[in-house]
C-alpha cells in the first residue's frame, strides 16, 4: 500500500486491536477500563459519550458529576442534527438497604461542595461496550449502572442491577430536568410545569411550551414529589469563563425492587412519530425487560463489528439529518461544519471501509453549491447557511476524487445519475473559483487562488472576536494552494484547459512559495493582496504541500527540508502546533476568557488532526519504505493511543495546549481528530511496512 492509497484503504479491526495492545496506555492498566484510584483522581476529568446518530447525545464524566452544561442523559436534536435542546441533564440515585440510603450520585454545587458522596463508591467504569459503573455498597456487594444510547431513535438506557441480588435491597432514582437550549443555563422559575402524566410503566412531563415533550419508561413505580434542586456548578464552564451555575427541577422519584432483578428507565422523548423508534413500539407487545435486551444484544454486535476502539469511534460522527447523511464535527458543541465534514470523511468512512456513507455524504452536499461555494456551517435554526470558507468547497472536491477512487478499487457501485450529481458539482466549484466569487476568492494571473477581506475569516484558521479576526490570512495561503491544485489534479486528465491552468499554478506556488532563509514555505503570500509582500510566519499549513493530500507539491531536498522544520519546531506528541514558540504572537496554553481562548486558538495551540498530514509526508519524504513505516508506528502511535484514555475516552480531542504536557482542551471528541488518527492508522497498519 503507497502513502496515498493508504488514506482509503480499510483499517483492520485485528490490526487495530494489535497495534493498541502493543502500546501500553499511561491512563488505564487496560483501554477505557478505569479502576478506583484513577477515579479519585481523575474521574470527573475523563469523560464518556453516548451519540444517537442524529445530532444528538448523552455524556458526562467518569466520577458521575456534571462539570459541562452539555453534560446530560437526554439531549436531543430536533431538527437533526440542530436544535439541540437538554431535557434530562442527570438523575440523584440511592439504594436502601438494611435501614442504610448509599448514594450512588454525584453534585458538584456552589462553594466546592461535591455532594452526595456516590462517586467514592465507584470500583471500577469501562467504556465498552457502553458506559458502565460498578459499585461496591456496603452490605450489598457490587451493583453495575449502565447508560447506553440507542442509535436512530432519541432514547436513552439506564439500567442497575446487582452483581449477587439479596432480599430488601430498593433503588429510588430522581431525574433531574431544564428543557432548555444545550448552549444555555436553566434556573427556577415559576413557569416550569412538573405536572406528571402517569400510565402504567410510563411517566411524561411538558416542562415548557416548544420544547419537545419528555418521557421515561420504566419498570418500578414512580412517586410525584416536585422540588427543585438548586446552584449547580459546572467546573468546565467556570474554567472557560462562563456562566457556571444552574438549577433542575426533579418531579418525583421512581422506586425499583433490585432483589427482583435489573431495574430499567429508558429516557425518551414523549412524542415520537410513528415508525421513528420501532423497538419503542414494540414496547406494546413485550416488557420492557425484553424490549432492552433486544436492544442490547443488537448493538453488543454492531459495536463488536465496528472493529478497534477508533472505528467504534467514527460511528458517533456519522449522522442522519433533514439533509441526509452527514458528519457532526465534534461533541458537544458543534453541529456538521463543511471543512470538517470532508477532513473527517476520509478517515471516518474511507479508512473504515464504510464507503456507502461516504457516497451518502457528499451526495447530500452536493446540491449546496452555490456561486461555486459549499457553506461552511448550517445555524441551528432560523439562519440561512453560512458560505464563509475558502477550503471546504476544495475539500470537497478532493473528498469525492477519493470516494469514487475508493468505490472503484473496492467494486462498489455508483449510479451514473450519482456521478453526474458530483461531477456537476465539482465542477461548479472550479468554475466558481476561476472566474471569481465571494469575498474576494479568485483564481489570480499566477494560477494560484487569492481569499479574503477585512473582517472576515475564511481559512481554518478562522478564531474571530467582535470585529477582530485573529488570524485574517489574506492573500494567498498556503494549504488552500495545496487544496486548489489537487482539486485540478482531479479534473485535469480530461481537460485541457485545467491541465495548462494546473501546470501554470503549480509553476507558481513552487517559485514563489519557498522561503530560502528559513527553508520552508512561506504560509501567505501576497499577503493582504499587495504583491510581493509575503508572510513568514512558520505554521503548520505547509504541510500540506508534501502530506495530507494526494498529490504532494514539492519533491526532494525542499520536500525534505519543509518536513524538518516542522517536525523541529512545530510537531509534539499529539498534533502541530499552529504556531511556532518565538513567533510574534505566540500563546503557550488555551485559557481564559473567550477573547483570551480565541486569541490562542491558532496561535500556538495544538491540533491533533494536523499529524494526519504530518505523518504521511514524514513518510513521504522517506519514500514509504518499510523501516520508515516501523519507525514511525514506534514513534507516533503510541501517544496517539495513550491520548484514547486521557479526555473523550475513546476519542481524541480537537486541541491541546502548545507547552508540555499538552492538557486536552477544546471539544473532548473532535471529527477530523478522529478521522486523521484512523488515516495514521492505515499509513502505519504493521502490512506497509513489509
């Protein structure tokens, strides 16, 4: 397998699992597994997600205590996979037993008080196959919680058994609600309506008009007792420099006999359209019981065929939405974003073998052109789409060369309509750009592509505050060059105006891009559109004119030495820096306040996607070669793998800081994070190397 071909070919889950066991992890004697002592002193850091392939998800952390606002048990997206609203943020558990109440809970509230005291109960948590707790109690032995989410539907399991069931042993459990957007707070009012609407085995509250209806199925009994619990304090938002309180209305308590056997409360939504959740239907015809277990067993076997830990992965970005098939660039505050849907879909789908969603995908994109642009980002409701990047329509274009690419080698079929779809959409784009389109995109003398205006962002470097754009980049940058060429590398074979176009581009970028006193790239020039005038700021955007694309741009000794430079100034264990330490401008850690937190985004802060790129043109530069590839596998993989248990776990984050020890910060799972990790996985799968 070349370096290029490594990006689309199908990661095995044997190698996956091999090449993870092979590499020790710093965080867990075993992956995802955790015993007590790391839960006292890192459990509320390390944190679980549940997606539904539709927008939305559960999560929260290890120790059971909320530090986020998106923490929660039911989130769901409404118009999927926007509108995302909180319904159910968590719940208060107890057992009693033997005239004892043993909390199996956790709040952190005002004044560092972290209360009831369940967290300190937790022996041990495991990730696969889903979240699950075990509890040692008192006189009781061990008691196992599990939360699993059921992908398609908006619903979410939660279920407690004893490890060895004796006599006189109850569970009682409080759901605790909001019914509010996921990026806001909720506090009491007098508007909240914690009316119950109770049937035999099901309980539904409307806490608020528009906001979708809750419902909790369940197998004990349920009790009405309305309270409020007040001045949450959620540790992730304080530290962001955001509100950090909240209050949750609980309207009574479900009690369960754990000497008869598991109890079970699946969350839901109240009103689900018919046909939406067949398993919830066929909760007519059998107990609930049954209907979990069906559940269970089909999705033990569909995570258990997903192969390693980061294929599992992949599945939580992949989602279904009103506009079809697409990818959720990171939990838990981003939606699907253009520039990170095609990033991500080469190693989500192509490195996983899923190649007809990646079909899907990029067909459901290709009706949004428009002026030869592909939008950026679509609102979470009542916004038009945002057509604000210069990259995601060339990503684009790249993602479906390789998708078709990767069908053909694999014998999967395309319809020829399909086809047409993309190849008139591909070419809108080039036609778009060539002859000129928003904010001043345009395809220049020289060949190469020139972006932007005062106070607008449109590289992925794109951190904006108020009026200030951190990074404007105006000009021509360097990486859109890399994805501007390697778009008319993929139509240039059967035509011969963007063949000549090609070959004048490339001409250009590789006279006028080398930075002779640094030997590297310079990563704008023209910068600000005044000719001659070019930026020297050493980012890892060059890069992409040896790895992370198909065609690479530079041969031999520069190809060589671009790769030197930024492995010795901007490479660390788990991604590239954005900028290099001494740089002007240079920030060390992502802290603060949003404008300080913005400030930082791409000034130094590291992103993991990045060593997808890295890595391939390390081994490009090596020519591929076999002690190249082991050579990297032992350099490379083993922070990477070490990353799975220190913040999503499971998942790798979208940033870290650019000084050692490189905390996680950011989105705790990241799309394009993952995505780039499966391609590294590939490129150093142990059959490249011979």
């Amino acid at each position: 397998m070349t370096a290029a071909d490594a990006g689309t070919g199908r990661v095995s889950a044997a190698s996956d699992r091999a090449m993870a066991a092979s590499v020790p992890s710093s965080a867990s004697a075993s992956p995802g597994v955790f015993d007590r002592a790391m839960i006292a002193a890192r459990g509320s850091e390390l944190e679980w997600l549940e997606a539904d392939g539709r927008g939305g998800f559960a999560s929260g952390t290890v120790a059971g205590v909320r530090t986020r606002r998106y923490h929660a048990l039911l989130l769901a997206a409404t118009t999927p996979p926007t509108g995302r609203f909180v319904l159910v943020n968590g719940v208060e558990a107890w057992v009693e037993s033997h005239g004892a109440k043993l909390a199996l809970s956790a709040q952190s509230y005002g004044d560092g008080i972290v209360y009831p005291d369940g967290a300190d109960r937790i022996a041990r948590f495991a990730i696969d196959p889903w979240p699950t707790w075990t509890f040692e109690l008192p006189r009781v032995g061990e008691l196992v919680q599990e939360v699993l989410v059921a992908p398609g539907t908006t619903a979410t399991i939660l279920s407690w058994r004893l490890a060895a069931p004796e006599p006189g042993v109850a569970l009682a459990v409080r759901p605790l609600l909001s019914g509010r957007d996921y990026h806001a707070l909720h506090h009491e009012n007098a508007a909240f309506r914690f009316a119950s609407e109770v049937a035999p085995g099901r309980v539904a509250w409307r806490p608020y008009d528009g906001v979708p209806a809750v419902a909790a199925l369940h197998g004990g009994s349920f009790e009405p007792a309305p309270d409020w619990y007040r001045s949450f304090l959620y540790a992730r938002e304080r530290e962001r420099a955001l509100d950090d309180h909240e209050d949750l209305a609980s309207p009574g308590v479900f009690l369960f006999d754990l000497s008869a056997g598991e109890a079970f409360l699946v969350l839901t939504v109240a009103d689900v359209a018919a046909g939406d959740a067949p398993w919830l239907d066929s909760l007519a015809r059998a107990p609930l019981a049954e209907a979990v277990a069906r559940v269970r067993a089909a999705e033990r076997a569909r995570r258990a065929g997903d192969g390693g830990c980061l294929e599992r992965a992949a599945s939580a970005y992949l989602v279904r939405g009103a506009r079809g098939r697409t990818i959720v660039a990171g939990y838990p505050w981003f939606t699907d974003w253009g520039r990170d849907t095609f990033i991500a879909l080469r190693g989500l789908c192509l490195a996983t073998g899923r190649v007809a969603e990646a079909i899907d995908i990029v067909l459901a994109w290709a009706g949004a052109v428009s002026q030869g642009m592909l939008p950026n980002r679509f609102p979470d409701r009542g916004e038009d789409p945002e057509y604000n990047a210069v990259d995601a329509s060339l990503w684009y274009v790249v993602a479906v060369h390789e998708v078709i690419a990767h069908a053909e080698r694999n014998g999967v079929w395309i319809a020829s309509e399909d086809r047409r779809r993309l190849r008139d959409a591909v070419l809108a784009i080039l036609e778009g750009y060539a002859a000129g389109t928003r904010y001043g995109i345009r395809c220049d003398d020289d060949g190469l592509i020139a972006a932007g205006e005062p106070g607008v962002q449109l590289t992925w470097m794109d951190a904006k505050v108020g009026d200030w754009v951190v990074t404007p980049r105006i000009g021509k940058p360097v990486e859109v060059q890399a994805l501007w060429l390697n778009a008319l590398a993929t139509v240039a074979d059967g035509d011969e105006r963007w063949r000549r176009l090609r070959e004048r581009a490339l001409a250009s970028f590789r006279e006028r891009f080398w930075n002779d006193a640094r030997g590297c790239l310079f990563d704008v020039v023209d910068a600000d559109h005044v000719a001659g005038r070019n930026d020297p700021a050493l980012r890892p955007n060059q890069i992409f004119a040896v790895g992370g694309l198909p065609h690479a741009l530079l041969e031999g000794e520069r190809a060589r030495r671009v790769v030197d430079v930024v492995e010795s100034t901007l490479a660390t264990p788990i991604g590239l820096r954005s900028l290099a330490a001494g740089e002007p401008g240079y920030v060390a850690h992502y802290r603060g306040s949003p404008r300080e937190r913005d400030g930082a985004y791409h000034q130094g802060t590291v992103w993991p996607w990045l060593l997808g790129p890295f890595v391939e043109a390390w081994l490009r530069v090596r020519s591929g070669a076999p002690e190249a590839v082991r050579a990297a596998r032992e350099r490379f993989l083993p922070p990477l793998l070490a990353h799975l248990d220190d913040a999503g776990i499971g998942h790798v984050s979208e940033i870290a800081d650019a000084e050692p020890p490189h905390r996680p910060c950011g989105c705790p799972w990241q799309a394009w994070s993952v995505g780039e990790a499966l391609r590294i996985l590939a490129l150093l799968a142990p059959s490249t190397a011979g």
